[in-house]
C-alpha cells in the first residue's frame, strides 16, 4: 500500500490546474510510478491512521535513566516499545526512537533489550557500534538471530526469543547469548536516535520477493 500525503496530493492538484489535460495524464502516470518505484511513505513518517493514535498513547515518553554510564531503562524502554507496537500493529506505521522516547540529555546510553530486538527492523541496527554495560566498545552490530524454546513443563506453546551477533575491530564474531538482555549491552542514544524502531505493516518474504520483480 502507498500512503500520500495531503501536502503531496494539493501539490499534484495544484499543478494540474496549469497543465494541458494530455499532459497532465502524462505527468499523472510519471508520478504515480515514481512513487511505487521509490516508495510512498519516508522512514520516520507515520501514516494518516497511525498518525491519529499517537497523541493517546502519550508519546514522545520521558525516557528515564540510571547507573554509571548513565543509560535509559531498560523497563522503561521495553514498556513504551510494546504499547506503541500493539497499538499501531494495524496501520501503516513507521516511527523513529526519537518519536518514541524524549531525553533530557542526549549523551546517555540505550539498552538494546530482547524486546527491542524483536520490535525494530534488522537494518536499522546495522553498523551501530554495540558497548558492555560499563561503557566498553565491543564492536559493530551484525545480525540478529531468532530462536525457539519449548513451553516446559507447564506451558503448552513455544515461543521466540531473539539474540543478536556483533563484529568486533579484527572482524571477529561474537554472540551476546541467549540469556535475558536487559542493559548487558548498550548503544550510543545519538547514534541510534533517528533510526526506524517500529514499522508496520511489517515485509513479509514474499511480498519482499514481489517488488524485487
């Protein structure tokens, strides 16, 4: 689905009052494929129906933070994600950390929870310099990784958790395990902060297949 904006389409109308009606067919066609071709909706551009939720569900939140290096969170950060994800998971959404989350001082760190793994779209972490949770440079961010644990005992369904993997500065491969993330590796706020955490509808493979043809 491609979403227009309003300013998007009064500008079309706009130029269509001045334009030849050939023509303006002509340029029609040219605008629509461009916009099919390139995309209809800017990473960090919430659609019109999301757009209308966000107020109510008291967004950019206080981001509060703690400890030495100070860093956000993490029930804080794992809290809002989810609201705003169950919230929006039917509209056409795409929303920055920033949209999400304000701070009072932008040198802090962001814990990069299981949660979060889960919620923002793999590229949007590519590359992000990964720290421990005393402030250490570990590496670069690499890939994530799903994987199932059974329901035990006493639960009937499995379930997904996620881990991620990172590059270390001799391009070495290291894997950050598969216990509880919480704030055990953290991530630069200003690095991260204009990167898409929640987009929906989420690419499925074969719609992903389909417009690569």
């Amino acid at each position: 689905m491609i979403v227009f904006g309003r300013d998007f389409i009064k500008k079309g109308m706009d130029a269509q009052q001045r334009i030849p009606s050939g023509s303006r067919r002509l340029l029609l066609g040219c605008t629509i494929l461009s916009a099919a071709l390139f995309g209809g909706m800017e990473a960090g551009a919430a659609g019109p129906d999301c757009e209308s939720i966000l107020p109510g569900l008291k967004v950019p939140a206080k981001l509060k933070t703690r400890g030495k290096p100070k860093r956000a969170r993490w029930e804080n950060v794992d809290k809002v994600v989810t609201r705003v994800r169950e919230a929006v998971e039917d509209q056409e959404c795409s929303l920055t950390l920033e949209q999400l989350f304000r701070v009072r001082r932008q040198e802090i760190f962001f814990p990069l929870t299981n949660n979060l793994l889960r919620t923002i779209p793999e590229e949007s972490l590519q590359g992000v310099s990964v720290y421990s949770s005393d402030g250490e440079l570990l590496g670069k961010f690499s890939n994530t990784v799903p994987y199932h644990r059974s329901g035990g005992l006493y639960a009937v369904r499995g379930y997904t958790l996620h881990y991620f993997q990172y590059q270390d500065e001799e391009g070495g491969l290291h894997s950050s395990g598969t216990d509880l993330l919480l704030d055990n590796f953290l991530l630069k706020w200003t690095e991260i902060k204009d990167r898409v955490v929640i987009s929906t509808p989420r690419q499925t493979e074969g719609n992903l297949q389909l417009r690569q043809h």
